[in-house]
C-alpha cells in the first residue's frame, strides 16, 4: 500500500465534508508529492475532473473556464482539480467569477495547485479573500522518511526530504546530480527567475550556495557579501534570502528579543528547509565520518521540523556567547529548543536565556529526545504540547 502523507487526509476531508467547501490551495515546495496527494483525492469522490495547464497548449483563462464546465457537467459536487494554474495569466480573477457564481450551489467544488509557490502566493490577493483555504504540504519529514522506506536517522539526515529521489541513494552522485537539476534548477529556473524580479541570477545562485555552506549556523549578511564573487549589498541578500523562503529552500531565522530593532538588525541564521538540500551540494556520506557535521544537519533537520508547527515563529538567540538553538513563539508563550547530538550536555546557554526572558521555558534535546520529536507530526498541535511537557 502506497504512503498516504496527512495532508491527503485533511483535503479529502474538506472536500466532502462540506456542500460548498472553500477554494483549496494546495502549495509546498516542488517534488514533495502534492498531485500525486490530490490524485489520491480524487479517486476516492464520486466525480472529478483533472486538468494540468502545463499539458495544454498556451493555457488561457478561456481555458479554465472550459474546464469549469466540463467538471460542471458530469453532476454537482463533482471536484475539479487545476495543476499548474499560475501558468495561466490572472487566473485567480477567473477563479474567482466562476466561484462567486456558483456559491450556494455546490455545483463544482475546486482544488488548485502548482509548483511555482511564488506565483500561487501572488494570485491569492484581493481576488480570493475570504474565499480560499491553503493547504501547505511541506518537505518529507523523518517520520514520513521512516514509514515509506523505512529509513533511519541517518539516512534521513543525508537525504530526506524529496521521495521522488529516494530510489537513487545507493548512487550519491546521481542522487546529488538529480537534487541540482531536477529540483534545485527546477525551482530557481520556473518559480524564481520566471517570477520574481532577480536582476543577477548570477549572484542569486551564489547567495544560495553560500547560504547552504552554513546550515544551522548564524552568518553576517556582511559575511555573505564578502563571499560572493560578483558584487552586491547586503540589500540585495537580504531581499535573496526573503525570495528563498517564499520558495521553500531556505529560511533565515531573526535573532529572538522583546525589541524589534535588535531583531531586524540581527545575522540571520540559515536554515535549510530539508537535509537534502544540503547535501545537493556536499557530500552525503559525511554524515557517517565527521560529527560535527552530523550535529549540525541534526541541528537543522530539528529546526526544520520546528519550523512547521503551527501558529509559531521561529527564531534563535544568542548574547555573546551564550546561545539557545532555536526559540518558538506562540502567543505570548516562549520556548527555548536547545539541540546536542553528543558529547557533554550543558546549560549555560539555557540559564542565561532564561534570566534574560522570565517566564520563557527550555528543553535540551540530546540526540534520543530528538529523534522522538522527528518522529512526531509537527504539523499538529500535540508536537508542540510534547516539547512543553518536557521543557523546565
């Protein structure tokens, strides 16, 4: 039996649980599995109708239109799906007219998706408030790695994140040349460089390899300009590291403190959203020979992780060399998230983040209380609930 990722469950869910359910946006990263989930969907209705408009030939919004009626023709509450819709101008505008007349009625319920994050998030303005649903489908995490192919910590941590590449991890070279070009390439050819306005494409590629150099590690922006070999501003890599979290590669964490201008005048500090992005680029198998390395993808794939529980933010902090991994916001809630994949646990770090924040709670996670949280679903509530009833 094929793995079924949660999200598949939640849309399915919406979709016939409700007469007239919202517009459901499913967006994510590329090669994460998002069609095959909303395929699996769609078998399991009555009534579909899937259309890819990157199947089509110069898709117009006259096309979606036409898709509209063919779905609305086989009978209502049929579930019309649209792949690839920012390929189509304004479509949500379009989207939104057909919705709006025939709200009510239930006549044709709609998922859209699409690869190019970027233009999905753009299309979701004024057109659809109030009238969409997102539903995020995120990297594969440890435990979705685990129970699909029945992989390890350490496999994970050398390639997970991307299931459309695990059937190439006894060849590294491959699986690394498939990374570049398949997802990499993919996402910065059609969903940055198509999409956003990069005036050096150069330098943008430059700013991502440098940024995957550093996982889990806190890097000046000065630092990064220094590096590049063309010239740019640390405007310039800010707005870069910006547009990469918008498209799922890279999220640059703040600096947590209760003034907002220590936070935006803070380093960043890299995260890579999947460990396979950064092993795309370094040796895989490094993993197994030095620990410090392993300890700092262990790191990231923890921050990762984090970075998907819901109603949060994430930060780090540090002051002079007293640090906390990672800190999670949730309301008025602090938690400092402390990583230590081996060697001696101390709690300097810890004590002093918690006399700075009063109020804030800690947890030190040693390598066995990690793979615990890997193995949880971060997605919902109870992850987060799991890291409270352990922090002091």
């Amino acid at each position: 039996m094929a793995f079924i990722r949660q999200f598949v469950t939640t849309l399915l869910a919406r979709i016939t649980t409700d007469d007239n359910p919202l517009i459901q946006v499913v967006i994510g990263p590329r090669q994460v599995g998002k069609t095959t989930g909303v395929k699996t969907v769609l078998q399991q209705v009555p009534r579909s109708h899937y259309a890819n408009a990157d199947l089509a030939r110069a898709p117009t919004q006259e096309w979606i239109i036409e898709q509209w009626q063919a779905a609305k023709a086989l009978g209502k509450g049929t579930v019309l799906a649209l792949d690839e819709i920012q390929k189509i101008e304004r479509w949500s505008d379009v989207i939104k007219g057909l919705y709006d007349e025939d709200r009510g009625s239930g006549a044709v319920k709609i998922i859209v998706m699409g690869s190019a994050s970027l233009a999905l998030r753009e299309g979701l303005g004024d057109s659809l408030l109030g009238r969409f649903e997102l539903v995020e489908v995120p990297h594969w995490s440890f435990w979705e790695s685990k129970a699909a192919f029945g992989w390890d910590l350490n496999q994970h941590l050398m390639f997970g994140g991307y299931p459309g590449a695990a059937h190439l991890i006894a060849d590294a070279e491959r699986w690394q040349a498939f990374m570049r070009d398949s997802v990499i390439e993919s996402v910065l050819a059609k969903d940055i460089f198509m999409l956003a306005k990069i005036g050096k494409p150069a330098l943008f590629r430059q700013v991502l390899e440098i940024a995957l150099l550093y996982p889990a590690q806190e890097i000046s922006y000065q630092k990064i300009v220094g590096q590049l070999q063309e010239s740019g501003s640390v405007e310039t890599v800010k707005s870069y590291l910006s547009i990469l979290g918008s498209a799922y590669l890279i999220q640059a964490l703040e600096k947590f403190s209760t003034r907002s201008i220590s936070v935006k005048s803070s380093s960043p500090k890299i995260l890579p959203l999947c460990p396979a992005l950064v092993h795309a680029l370094q040796n895989p198998s490094e993993i197994l020979s030095n620990p410090t390395w392993r300890g700092r993808v262990l790191e990231t794939t923890v921050g990762a992780h984090l970075a998907k529980l819901p109603n949060t933010k994430l930060f780090y902090w540090r002051d002079g060399r007293d640090e906390v991994d990672f800190v999670i916001k949730s309301g008025s809630h602090v938690l400092g998230v402390e990583v230590k994949s081996g060697g001696q646990v101390t709690g300097k770090g810890v004590a002093a983040f918690r006399a700075q924040f009063k109020g804030a709670r800690c947890v030190t996670l040693s390598e066995p209380l990690a793979l615990q949280l890997l193995e949880q679903d971060s997605a919902t509530s109870a992850c987060l609930e799991w890291l409270r009833s352990i922090a002091v």
